[in-house]
C-alpha cells in the first residue's frame, strides 16, 4: 500500500500549488486526513483505514520519477477526477462521524482541506 509521510504530502502541496491546483486541493486533503489521523490515534502510520481511504488520492499526487513527476505538475486532475479520487476519503469520515470519533467540523476542515 501506498504510503506519504507529511515531508512527502507538503512537498506534493508546493509542487501543485502554481500549476495543478486541484491537485494541490487533493494534497492538502490528505495533510489534513493525516493530520487528523495523528491526533485521534496512533498515529498516519500505525492506522490502516484512513490511509485506504486515501489511496486513490496519494496515486494522483505522490511523487515517482522524473517524468511522471513533470507530467503531473502539467496536467492537472479534471474535476471530475478530483471527486472521484476524494470521495473514498469523504465516505471514511462520514463513517467516522457516525461513529462518534470525528465532528463535522473536523470532516469539513479535512475536506477544505
């Protein structure tokens, strides 16, 4: 399984910021989920959930070779995409606030990112 430490979510974040700024949105998503994550467990790391739900996201925005790196930077997600890629993420915290274990405040701060 994919894994993104903060060093790797905040270098995706200012690789995308200028040139694909949904895939900035999709970075600072994830930061916030693993940010999230460390506060209400043991940790990114330790829990396997939430870095599911952020699979398919950390696929569009982790950082690989050279090319693929460049070709990122230059074809941003559409907005589609960018839905499809964040909706695993929105229904792990839906399934987390039914749970008592997160707020919807918390869910929209995650989301906005």
């Amino acid at each position: 399984m994919l894994y993104m430490t903060a060093y790797d979510l905040d270098d995706a974040i200012m690789r995308f910021t200028e040139t694909a700024p949904r895939r900035a949105q999709v970075a600072r998503t994830v930061r916030a989920l693993s940010e999230w994550t460390d506060r209400n467990s043991d940790g990114w790391v330790y829990w396997p959930k939430p870095r599911q739900a952020a699979a398919r996201a950390m696929e569009q925005i982790a950082s690989t070779t050279y090319v693929e790196d460049s070709r990122q930077e230059t074809t941003d997600l559409t907005e589609a995409g960018m839905t499809a890629v964040l909706r695993p993420i929105r229904a792990f915290c839906t399934r987390q606030i039914n749970a008592s274990t997160m707020t919807p405040a918390e869910r929209d701060q995650i989301l906005r990112g």
